[in-house]
C-alpha cells in the first residue's frame, strides 16, 4: 500500500525512523520489499533522477506497482529523492510518487525558500508531499559535488524560517554526513548539538538525515579482498541512528550500502565462479543478501516490528 511520508512520520517522530532506500533495478526493489516485510517494517522507496534515467522512469514504476500487488502487507511511500525544480512537476504530474524532495540547498536561502513553495505549493494541490534541503552535505550527488571545505552545516534558526515560509512538510538538514562510501575523511562527524536546536525550533517537525550509510568494514574488506578497490571508504556509525529520531530525524536515507552489497555478491560470485554466466545465479544471492541488509538496517532504525501499528495508525 502506498502511503505519503506524512503519516508515515506522524507514526514515528520520536520514536524511531524510517528507511529511505534508492532503488534502481528489479532484484533491488524484490529485496527491499522482502527485506522489509520479514523484519515487519513500513518503508520509503526512492528514485533519484539518475535511476530515473537509468531506463525509462516508466519500467521503474511499473516495477513498484507490481511489488505493492505482489507484496499485498508491505506499507511504504514512493519519494522522489534530490529532485530539481522539472522533475518534481513530472513527478506531482505523474499521479504515482506520494512524495518529491525539491533539493534547491545549494541556491542561495531566499531563492531556495522561493523555489521551495512553488513545488509546495503544486504538490499540496494534489495531495501530494515534499521535502526540501537546507545546508550543504558534503560529498557526491548525481548534479552536485561539494567538497568538505565547502559543506556548511544547517543553520538551525534559519530552518525555522524557511520551513515557516516555503511550507515544506519536511526537512532535510546538514549534520555533518555525506552522500558516497567517503565519508568523514577530514575534520567532519556528526554534529547532534546542531540537529537539537533545529529540533528545539521545530519541535515536532519531521527532520531527514541524507548521507547516512554506515559503510561497512566488514563488506569494504570482502570487497577489496575479491579484487576491489575501496581503501578508505567509512560511513556513519548505525547506533547513533536512535538518537538521531529522538532528536526529530523521521527519514535516514541509504543508498551506498546496497550498492557495497550488490558489489559484493557479484565480485565474490564471478570470483569463486570463473565458469558460470547466468545472470540469474548472482541475482539469486543479491536478492537474498539485500533483504538481509534492509532488515538488519531497519533494526537499527527502530522500524523493525512497526509494521501492525502502522497498519492500525492508517486506518484510524
Ligand atoms: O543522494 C544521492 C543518491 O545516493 C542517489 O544517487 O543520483 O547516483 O542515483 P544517484
Ligand atoms: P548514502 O550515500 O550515504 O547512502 O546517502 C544516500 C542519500 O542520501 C540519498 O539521498
Ligand atoms: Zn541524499
């Protein structure tokens, strides 16, 4: 069942947050949605432009609904993720996303307030949600590279400003992450002081933590041990997620790890498997370990065993 963000973040501000996951193909999607119904979690599938593009924005959709038939008890919004001011219009046109983030962060505050209420402004007239960004993370998007130096964390009295005027319905702030498998190279880490007084001038307000893969050594070493290059790569520390939703944070946003995963299954596969070619015997293992990793996530999130409440919060 689709739901919009709103009543997902209703559900859980305070208590715990919800997976956001990029998805950008078929044995994605089955193993989030597997994933995330055997830990008994609701979730948020996101589309960037990139997997927008990837194909046809068409196949993408269809695949969905076919989950949501396929997977009749999963409950989950449908996000375009870091969408510029175009593809939120097609996106609120399309009638399929519950939710657009219009990511104008890096235009100066008023332009980005301005830009904001516009998407708001046709989103809400068709019931439709929106989250916005302000600050700058660090780190690599598909349209946006931002060195360290150049990150600026979110200024917490200007986030209740621009939430005040552009009517955004959530908020995407910077603490300190970074989008990619990079993370914390030089003096940056999280930065809980800045997300408690955003908190204590938004109280109640849904707050949503990008760059929020944890990257893990463990996955980072198989990899480099099955002929990849990843030296370095670190991520955010997991168990900080549940302060972070005490602390507001509603949507922790994960795209990189299931791409360590997916990397992982296929460099050790065709490692141990010089002979075989069928798509279908990695794809196998990639499903299954996928599903792992989102409800292994989803328990440090908090969402893991919500699903039923949620099901009855929906239906009061
Ligand atoms: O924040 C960016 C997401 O990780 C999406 O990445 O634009 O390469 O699809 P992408
Ligand atoms: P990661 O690169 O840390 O997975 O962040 C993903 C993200 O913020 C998508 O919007
Ligand atoms: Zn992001």
């Amino acid at each position: 069942m689709i739901v919009t963000t709103k009543k997902l973040f209703e559900h859980a501000y305070g208590k715990y947050a919800i997976g956001a996951y990029n998805i950008n193909n078929l044995e994605q999607i089955v193993g989030l949605f597997r994933g995330n119904l055997d830990s008994q979690a609701p979730f948020i599938i996101q589309i960037s432009k990139g997997a927008r593009s990837y194909t046809n924005k068409t196949f993408l959709e269809g695949l969905i609904r076919a989950a949501d038939e396929v997977y009749q008890e999963a409950v989950f919004a449908v996000h375009l993720d870091h969408g510029d001011e175009a593809a939120c219009y097609d996106c609120i046109e399309s009638g399929f996303y519950s939710s657009v983030m219009i990511d104008a962060s890096s235009k100066p505050f008023d332009e980005n307030i301005a830009i904001t209420k516009r998407v708001v402004d046709a989103a809400h007239a068709k019931g439709i949600v929106v989250e916005a960004e302000l600050g700058m993370l660090g780190g690599v998007e598909e349209h946006v590279s931002v060195s360290e130096s150049e990150a600026k964390l979110t200024d917490p009295e200007q986030a209740r400003e621009f939430v005040e005027r552009s009517g955004c319905d959530s908020l995407a702030v910077a603490i300190g992450t970074s989008h990619g498998a990079f993370k914390f190279t030089g003096t940056q880490s999280l930065h809980f002081d800045v997300l408690a007084q955003i908190q204590e001038r938004l109280p109640g307000f849904p707050l949503v933590m990008h760059g929020s893969s944890s990257v893990p050594q463990e996955e980072v070493a198989r990899i480099n041990a099955a002929g990849g290059n990843l030296a370095g790569a670190r991520g955010v520390d997991a168990t900080q997620f549940k302060r972070a939703a005490e602390l507001g944070v509603t949507k922790i946003n994960i795209d990189t790890d299931g791409r360590l995963v997916w990397t992982r299954v296929h460099r050790e596969f065709f490692l141990e498997h010089p002979e075989k070619f069928d798509l279908r015997d990695p794809g196998k293992i990639f499903m299954a370990e996928y599903a792992k990793f989102i409800a292994a996530k989803n328990d440090y999130l908090g969402s893991s065993g919500q699903l039923p409440a949620v099901r009855e919060f929906l239906k009061a």
